[in-house]
C-alpha cells in the first residue's frame, strides 16, 4: 500500500509538475496571441490607412482626370476654331491648287489617321484579353483559398466535436467520482466537503468554460456567416466582373462600329473629293473655254466695229462721180471715186470674209460649251448642285446636320453610362468599406474574447495554487520538476512546502481518505489539463480564423474590380475624346469641303451667267453690209468686265485719223503740213501723209 501511495504520489508530483508546464506553455501561447494580436492591429491600421490612401489617390485622380478633360476640350476649341480661321484663310486660295493639296494631304492624313486609329483599337483589345486573362487567374486563386478555408472550416468543426466528446467524458467521470466520494467513510466528511467545495468551484468553472465553448462555437457560427456573405460578395464582385466585361465587349463593338463608320466616311469623302476634283477639273476647263471664247468674241467685235465704221467715213470723204464731171477737176475726182471703189469692194469682200470667220468661230465656241455643258462632266456638276451633291451651309447640308445630330446624341449616351458606372462603382466602394468595418468589429470581438480566455486561464491558474497541498510533493521531486522550468515567471505562484517531506520508503501509512482525496486532486488535475489543452485548441481556433481573415482581406477583389472598372471608366472616357476628335477633324473637313463646294457652285453659276451673256452672240449673226442702206446700228457696249479692252480701243480711236478726220481746206493746207500736191500727167492730186497709229488688236486681225 505504501509503495502504491508512494507511486501515486510521484505520478501526482509529475503530474502536477507536466500541468505546470502545460501553463507555461499557454502562457507562452498567450504571449505569442498577444504579439499576433499586436500585429494584426497594425496590419489591419495599414490596410485601412493604404485603402483611404488609395481613395483618395483614385479621388484626385479623377479629379485630375475631369481637368485634363476640360483642358482638351478647351484646346479642341480652340484648334477647332483655329482651323475654322485657317479654312478661311485657305479658301481664299486658288480652287485647283487647293483641290489637289487638299486631296493629297487629306487622303493620307485620313488614312494614317485610320490606321493609327485601328492599331490603337488593336492593342486596346490585346491589352483587354490580357487583363482578362489576369483576372481568371486570379478567381482560380481566390477560388483555391475559399476552398482551403472550407476545409479548415470543417476541420475546425471536427476539432469542436471532439471537445464536445472529451467534455461529456469529463463530467460522466465527475460524476463517477461524486459516487466514490458517497461511498466514502464518514469520517473524512470534513475533507470531502472540501473536497466538494473545490469540485463544485472545479465544476463552476467547467462551466464557464462550457459557456466559453458555447460562446466559441456562437462565434464560429458569425465567423461561417461572415464567411457566407464575403463568398456572396465575391459572388456579387464576379458579376460586377461580367458586367464589367460586358461592357468592355460592347465598348469594344462599338469602337469597330466606329470605326467601320469612319472607314465609310473616309470613303464617301474620298468619292466626293474626286468627283469634286473632276468637276473642278470640267469647270476649270469650262472656264478656260469660255475666256477664251470672250477673248476671239472680243476681237472679232473690235474687228467687227473698225470696218463697220471705216466703211461709212471712206464714202463720205469722197463725192458723188456724175455732180463733179463738170468740175476742172473731175479726171482728179473720177480717179479717186474709183479708187474709193475699189477699196470699198476690197473692203467688203474683208468684211464678209471676217463675218463668215465670225460665224463660223461663234458656230465652233456654241459646240463647245454645249459639249462642255452636255458631258457627263457637266450633268455630274448639274446632279451635284441640284441633287444630293451640294454641300452647303443652308437648306442643303440636312444629312450633315443629321449626323452632327446623332454623334452629340451618341456622346450624351456614352457620358451618361460613364456616370451610372461611376455611380456603381462609388456604391462597390461603400460596401467594400461597411465589408471592412464588419471584419474590424469581428477583430475587436475576438480580442475581447481573448481577454475573457486569459482571465479565465489566470484565474484557473490561481486556483491550481490554491488547491496545492503543502505535503504533496518533495523536495527532490519538486526540484527535479521546477528545475526545466527554473527560469519562468509562472513557479514563482507555486507554494512551497513549509516542512520536508518524508523519505519516498520511511513515510507513514496513509488513511483511505487521503488516498481517495490524492485520487481527486489527480482527476481535477486531469480535468484542469484537458481544460488547458480545451483552451489552447480554442487559440489555435483563433489564430486560424484571424488567418482566414488576412486571406479573405488579402483576397478580396472588390478594390482590385474597382480600380479596374475605374480603368475600364477613363479607358472609355480617352477613347470617347479620340472618337469626338476624330469627328471634329472629319467635321472641319466637312466645312472646308462644304466652302470649296461653294465656291464650285459659284463659279458655275458665273459660267451660266456668262453662257446665257454669249447666247446673242452665238444665235443671232449681223446682217450682210449694204452700200446703199445706211449704216448698221453700233454693236451693244462692252461689259464692264472689258474695260481694258475699251480703253485701248478708245487710244487708238483718238490717235487715228480714219475715226478722226480732218477737213481738207485751202486755208489750213499750210499749217496740217500734211497736205502735198503731186502733178500726174498735167492733173494735181492731194494725197494725205497719215501718220496714225495702229491698234495692237489690229484692223484686220
């Protein structure tokens, strides 16, 4: 008996000694929460600081973004209005340099422009796939930790039914030793209702940490709610994703729709550009044509004139053959009337062969404008002003109105799904924020909970030194067992014994009641290690879900979704102010061709007016010359337009002596000095020394 006392002793000294270890150990185990404790505070205060950080860096940002946008906008202001001043300023240049500059440049400016375009929408869609691709890898990723985390989630509710187990097999021992204790002689009553005190202090606090338990499982409960709505977050965060993309698809279809439209505005303005090179082409032939024909009009006009009023002054310079046979000097008179004649005949023989000349160049120039108006060239000028063609400023630029129309519309629509997105994404941010704020309240739960677990485990401690009794344990035992552990704070609590222990072999026997009272303590001991190790699988449950908080946080998508969409929002916003660009470039091209195809028109016009001006001249020929008849009406006056042409006929007219002749009389012979007399055949003639100057058009071409 002694040797089996002895023996329990020893086993209860060792394992007093393992409890007291086991203490140490949770207490390091505290220590070490309390470090992670410490640093999870900090890590958590430098997501917060790094997310209001990137708040307000992603404020600023847009800031910055709708400044620079009102910036580009102001500067697309003014280079459109520069350029308005500049198509001003070039429409004053010539149309047929100006046509084929401007066919050259804008072909190749649009071309390069469409192509840079299409290999901006390229890497544009390159860089789309790309991201795509980053984020599938990224949900497998978060789909690989939710799976870990459900299978520690589910470890963890194994570990918890095991607890529950050793917790039931606990209190069915509790109740077996109640039963020995009942059993018990009476005269160890006073020791067993210590004993009971203590079991029942023993069982006050089994309770609470049944209560810990059920407030751990309460919880883990939160903790497996918390986790569900973070997954239906994440679920939500995956459609947002969807839409996202959905977005991206559309906005990329859209851009090649754009792009297709430019394309077709590319080539609709190419084809205007070369019918508008055509036409300005047939015009300036037509032009050409009919400058040349007002110069031969001209000439022959002039011709026209100077015989029609050489003729009537020759007759009337010389008189009539039958009054002047009676004179003296009738043979000088009859040889100069036959002279005059003769010249006369000459004369109108020139006239008529100028006015069939005449005719026929008249005939010849009304072929060529009918030819000029009546090609396809000329129906394709007339289609063009009077059809779809003409590009003006009023009644006639609808289609372009229409699709100014229809871009602004396009424009409001774009900025309007850029705010909703906007909106969307701001509303992603709040839930993100409230996601944050629910994890720290769950954090500073725990934390309390912790405090409860270690004043609980300080006051078990208390307890276990309380219920040491002074003759338990040895000297030689006691110090082999504090010796491992010599350096801890936690054997300062134990109580040494006040007198030695006796030998391990020389003890005295000992009663049923101390046996039975060592059985107990030992159970209690037993009971108060599984509590121990009960509550540090309750710190390991802890460390694993504060582990499973940083992954979820670290995770977690929604910022990474938001600064995407963000992205994907002033992605959308540069190729919206691309596109605007691009339609105020192809609209100032617009306008520039609207004014050269002005200017197109008006020349026509002043080739029609100029074509109905030479109908007279063309239809209606003049008359045949008649020597008896008077002389024809003067021709209608020249236009203002051959004011030149008047004035040199007008020098040569007062410079000449045929338009301005002078009288031949006796008294004036001396001082014209103009005037000799030549004897022929005993007969005087007067001849005329004409010095006058000849027109640089000419008399007779």
């Amino acid at each position: 008996d002694k040797l089996l006392q002895r023996e329990k002793e020893a086993a209860a000294a060792m394992e007093r000694d393992k409890l007291l270890q086991k203490i140490q150990e949770a207490e390091g185990h505290l220590d070490n929460l309390r470090r992670k404790e410490e640093e999870t505070k900090v890590a958590s205060s430098t997501v917060a600081s790094d997310f209001n950080s990137r708040i307000a860096a992603a404020e600023v940002e847009a800031g910055e973004e709708r400044r620079k946008r009102e910036i580009l906008e102001a500067e697309l202001e003014e280079e459109r209005r520069r350029r308005e001043e500049a198509a001003e300023a070039a429409e004053k240049a010539a149309i047929a340099a100006e046509t084929a500059a401007a066919r050259s440049d804008a072909a190749e400016a649009l071309t390069q422009k469409i192509k840079n375009q299409h290999d901006d929408a390229q890497n544009r869609i390159d860089t789309l796939q790309r991201q795509l691709s980053d984020e599938s890898s990224a949900r497998q990723n978060v789909e690989a930790q939710h799976r870990t985390l459900t299978e520690d989630h589910d470890s963890l509710l194994k570990e918890l039914h095991k607890l529950k187990e050793q917790y039931e097999k606990a209190l069915s021992e509790r109740a077996e030793v109640e039963a020995s204790f009942r059993g018990s002689a009476t005269a160890a009553e006073m020791q067993a209702s210590v004993s009971a005190a203590r079991a029942h202090e023993a069982e006050e606090k089994l309770k609470g940490m049944e209560e810990s338990f059920r407030a751990m499982e309460r919880s883990l409960k939160e903790a497996e709610e918390k986790l569900r709505e973070v997954r239906d977050q994440k679920e939500e965060d995956k459609k947002l994703l969807a839409e996202s993309r959905a977005d991206a698809t559309a906005a990329k279809n859209a851009l090649a729709s754009r792009v297709k439209e430019l394309e077709e505005q590319l080539r609709e303005a190419r084809e205007k550009l070369a019918a508008a090179a055509a036409e300005a082409a047939a015009l300036q032939a037509a032009r050409e044509a009919t400058k040349e024909l007002n110069e031969e009009i001209l000439r022959l006009k002039t011709r026209v004139a100077d015989l029609e009023e050489r003729k009537p002054n020759d007759a009337s310079s010389f008189a009539d053959p039958k009054k002047s046979e009676s004179s003296p000097f009738a043979p000088v008179f009859n040889n100069t009337v036959n002279a005059g004649d003769s010249g006369i005949r000459s004369g109108n023989k020139d006239v008529r062969q100028s006015k069939d000349e005449v005719d026929d160049e008249l005939s010849s120039a009304q072929d060529v404008c009918d030819a000029t108006f009546s090609n396809r060239n000329g129906e394709g000028i007339r289609n063009f002003i009077n059809g779809s063609g003409r590009i003006s400023d009023g009644k006639h630029g609808g289609g372009s109105r229409e699709n100014d129309i229809e871009i602004d519309k396009a424009r409001k629509e774009m900025n309007e799904e850029a705010e909703q997105k906007l909106k969307g994404l701001e509303d992603a941010l709040a839930a993100c924020q409230s996601e944050l704020n629910d994890v720290l309240e769950d954090k500073y739960q725990l934390q309390v909970a912790l405090r409860l677990y270690k004043k609980q485990l300080d006051e078990a401690k208390a307890a276990i030194a309380a219920n040491t009794p002074p003759h338990s344990l040895s000297p030689s035992v006691s110090s082999s067992s504090a010796s491992p552990t010599a350096n801890k704070p936690i054997i300062s609590n134990t109580v040494t014994p006040s007198h030695p222990s006796p030998a391990p072999f020389s003890a005295r026997p000992k009663s049923g009641d101390q046996a039975a009272r060592q059985h107990q303590q030992f159970d209690q001991q037993q009971r108060l290690q599984q509590v121990q190790g009960a509550l540090q699988q309750a710190t390991r449950d802890y460390e694993k879900l504060l582990l499973e908080f940083a992954k979820l946080k670290k995770s977690s998508v929604s910022i990474e979704t938001f600064e995407q969409m963000r992205g994907e929002r002033d992605r959308l916003a540069a190729e919206l102010s691309t596109a605007m660009a691009q339609l105020a470039i192809l609209r100032d091209e617009i306008m520039s061709w609207r004014a050269k195809a002005k200017q197109l028109e008006e020349s026509l016009d002043e080739c029609e007016t100029a074509r109905k001006q030479l109908r007279p001249f063309v239809s209606s020929s003049p008359p045949p010359l008649n020597l008896q008849q008077s002389p024809p009406p003067p021709p209608p006056p020249l236009s203002a337009e051959n004011s030149l042409t008047r004035g040199r006929l007008r020098a040569a007219r007062a410079s000449d002596e045929v338009f301005n002749p002078r009288p031949v009389s006796p008294s004036n012979s001396e001082m014209s000095g103009a005037r000799t007399a030549r004897v022929t055949g005993g007969n005087r003639v007067f001849t005329r020394d004409r010095d006058r100057v000849i027109p640089p058009t000419g008399f007779m071409g």
